[in-house]
C-alpha cells in the first residue's frame, strides 16, 4: 500500500458522504477491504463500487473478495446510441456550413487512414469507427464506437481520444477544451494534426469511445 495519501474518485454525493462516514477520505484506506463490505454500505451502489474498483486498479491498490459482476447478454440499453445507414460522407457535405463541411471531411480522412476502419453514422451526428460492447457494474450495457467525431456547430466534438496517458500529447495539439471525454477543438488548421493523429491512433488502440 503506498504511503502518500491517495484522493478518491470523483463519486456521486450520496457515495461521498458515505465514505467520510466511514471514514474512507482516501484511496490508501480503501486498499485491501472486502468489496462486499464496501457495497454493504448505504449509498454506495454497483456503479459507485465500480468508479473506486478502477481508481484501485489505476493506482496499483485492490479491493479483496471481488464480488461477482455483470455478466454481458449483448443487449443494448441506450437505444439512443445506435448504429443508422445513413453515408457519413453525404451527411457530412450536407452541413449547413463551409467550416463544418470541410472539416468534417479532412476529419473522415484523418480517422480513416489512422484506424483502417469504415466510417459508420451512430445515432443523426456522429460518425464512428469499430465497435465496443461495454457492461456497467450495474448491469446496464450497450453498444457504441472506439474513436469517432462530430463537426457540430460550436466545435468539433472527438470521441475516445481522451485518456491520462496522453496528457503529453493534448499538451502539443494546440488550442483545445475537454469536457466529461470529450475533446473539442475549433477549427482543424489550428492543431498539430500528427499530434491529432496521435491521439487517434492512442484511442483506438484502447477500445473505448468516452463521452
């Protein structure tokens, strides 16, 4: 167990403040404590117990007697994330605007020749590539992409780029903004695009579109 204090997680309220009842303000103090015990606690449920097994994980520390989890049916409970047939190139040159329509399509080619994937439309705006089954703790489980983007109208919004291992990287992208794991940029000519290359080929490799 490392010595230096370790912060929890971002965690719901009511999981917050059951911790500090316990007495659990850092990740040490969770190291080596039954996961039964912890679920046992009001207002810590699966999902909770979830976001604290991975800061464990990530920070070389774990839970003991891991309770059973989820296993996947293959059902998709966010019907509102789907696949449509729809051609991403012709919702793309259909934009309303110069500056979505040409970056929507250097984007296409960038996360094409980095991936080696077709462009698949998930949902009315979005373009993805690959495919990611995924089960909650839980117990909710559903289908979305590993790496995708969507020129909106505010930014261009970068799915499954974002991860700590490649805080470098976004350090020498070039103006941008995150947000719950997603990256924004502007406009494409005011990043490094090798560096975006990067990040795509970083997101693809691990699997999972966030955001």
């Amino acid at each position: 167990m490392s010595d230096a204090p370790l912060p929890l997680p971002p965690l719901s309220a009511p999981a917050s403040h059951t911790l500090a009842e316990a007495g659990s303000s850092t990740l040490n103090q969770l190291d080596g404590m039954a996961e039964k015990d912890v679920l046992a606690l009001h207002g810590l449920g699966p999902a909770q117990l979830g976001v604290l097994r991975d800061a464990l994980t990530g920070a070389g520390l774990a839970f003991t007697d891991p309770v059973a989890r989820p296993r996947a049916t293959g059902r998709n409970d966010n019907t509102a994330l789907a696949t449509t047939d729809g051609s991403p190139r012709k919702w793309i040159e259909q934009l309303p605007t110069e500056r979505r329509v040409e970056d929507g399509l250097r984007l296409l080619e960038l996360f094409g020749e980095v991936t080696g994937a077709e462009a698949v439309m998930w949902g009315p705006s979005m373009v993805g590539y690959g495919h990611h089954h995924y089960v909650y703790d839980s117990g909710r489980e559903g289908d979305t992409f590993r790496v995708g983007f969507s020129p909106r109208a505010s930014a261009l919004s970068l799915y499954g780029l974002l991860d700590p291992e490649v805080d470098d990287l976004l350090g020498r992208l070039g103006p941008h903004k995150t947000g719950k794991g997603c990256l924004y940029v502007t406009r494409l000519a005011r990043v490094d695009e090798q560096v975006l290359r990067d990040l795509i080929a970083a997101g693809w490799a691990r699997g999972e579109a966030g955001c």
